[in-house]
C-alpha cells in the first residue's frame, strides 16, 4: 500500500495488456472517467447494496481498492480455480435485479458484439488480470469499465478460456502453465462452479474457440492492423502482433483440442 498522501499509479495485470490509468490514493483508486463512468458506479452500489462481495465499493467518484493478487500469466491453483465460475455466477445472480440509469452509457465491449438471448449484466472483461485474491483464491473482479449488457453463454465462454488459459501448447510451456489435460479440467471446473447444467455444456465448448477468435480480430481492428502495418508493438507499447497472436492461436488449440476438452467437459 502506498504511503498516505502519495498517489500510486497501478499497472495492468499480466504481461501483454494495456497500460493503465489508475492511481491510488489513501485507499482509493481514481481513473480517466468516460461516458459509461455512471452506469458502472451505479452497478457497483447495486453490488454493494445486494451484498455481494466481488466487487470493489464506490468511493466518492473513485473506487476502493481492493487487496489481493491475480496470478496471470500462471494458472489459478487446482483447489481455486472453480471459484472463478461462482465469482462469475455471484455477478450475474446479483445483477439480475439491478435496473440501469434511464440514460445509462455503457462502453462498446467485443463481448456484446456477439449478441445472444440470455441478457444480464456482466463484468465485461473476465480475463484471471481482471480477478484478484489472497491466497490463490479469486475473490474478486476489478476494472468494471467494459461492464454492461452481454449474453450469459458468452461471457462464461470467455471467462472459461481466459481462465483455464486453452493457449497454445509452447505458449503454456512459456507461462509454466499444465498440460492440456488439467487446463481442459479447469475448465470444466470454472463450468462447474458457475452451476453451468450439463445440457448446456456441448455449446460452451462450441463457443471457446468463437470467443478467441473474435477476441483477436477485436484486437486487430481496436489497434488499426491493416495490409501496411510493420509494427509488432504500438507507440503505446503495447505488443499488438503478439496480442493477436496468441489468441488466433488459441483459437486453433481448442479446435485441435475440442473432442478432448468435450470429454472432460461431460465427465
């Protein structure tokens, strides 16, 4: 914790992502507001109000900090890693009831871009940089600026891949990560902690490589990759060609892998 009276600017989670704008100061994280900004404090008191504790507490107009640790770029310990499914579950059983600002604003977010019919209001962005406890555990979501609107399906799709890390085999080597048999049964266990039914379960893994796919082209396109483009990392810094990269090759992983991570899915 940062002395009181001195701000501290927080970085992103994780290797590969983007820089950050928080600051913390005396407990309280401030950023860059935009539109959205009032929708997204309306949700976290809702949050608050309905007693569920993932979430960070609204602070004047910033947002209290919450202790903890991700483990990104390793992978959620074996005993912890479902928790990541009910934290999921935890949101979307306490958004049910919230009902938006008339003019609320919410952040475009790939994850909308891809429809669907069972609507809540999701975090938005449920990657393990996203998701931080003591311990091991994933106690709570962080960074609710893409918040908003998503299809259920979707969002659990996402946050399965994310969090069981289906990446490239030499791309799991890398981070130290299992072998494809414990990332499949992760997966599963995010599923099993969210309280996913087993009838729903051949889409999930049907949606995993859709949700890497776009996920990457999200990227290519946010970042301007055009036919000209040299750069394999922006003026910001941040590594766009490997950003792509390792997501398209996700992508391809779980399609290699689909009948494997399928069985472990249904045991």
């Amino acid at each position: 914790m940062n002395p009181v009276g001195s701000p501290e600017r927080l970085g992103a989670w994780g290797s590969g992502t983007h820089a950050a704008d928080a600051v913390l100061l005396d407990g309280v994280v401030r950023k860059t507001a935009g539109p959205w900004t009032p929708a997204v404090l309306a949700l976290l008191r809702h949050l608050e109000q309905s007693g569920f504790p993932g979430a960070p507490r609204v602070v004047g107009d910033g947002y209290g900090f919450v202790p903890g640790e991700s483990p990104h770029p390793h992978a959620w310990p074996d005993e912890e890693v479902g928790g990541v499914g009910a934290l999921l579950r935890g949101v979307h059983d306490a958004t049910a009831a919230f009902t938006p600002p008339a003019d609320a604003v919410w952040q475009s977010s790939w994850l909308r871009d891809l429809g669907g019919d069972d609507i809540v209001i999701g975090h938005g962005d449920p990657g393990p940089w996203n998701i931080v406890g003591e311990a091991g555990r994933p106690d709570a979501f962080i960074d609710w600026e893409f918040a908003g609107p998503v299809d259920r399906l979707w969002e659990l799709a996402a946050t399965v891949w994310l969090n069981a890390q289906l990446v490239d085999d030499d791309v799991a080597e890398m981070q130290g990560l299992p072998g494809p048999l414990t990332r499949a049964r992760h997966a599963r266990a995010i599923a099993d902690g969210y309280g996913l039914p087993r009838a729903a379960r051949d889409e999930l893994v049907d949606r995993l490589t859709d949700v890497a796919i776009h996920n990457a082209r999200h990227e290519a396109v946010a970042e301007g990759v055009t036919i000209d483009s040299t750069a394999a990392v922006t003026d910001t810094g941040y590594p766009i060609l490997w950003a792509v990269t390792w997501r398209a090759r996700s992508a391809s992983w779980i399609a290699r892998n689909r009948p494997m991570i399928r069985r472990v899915m249904l045991e």
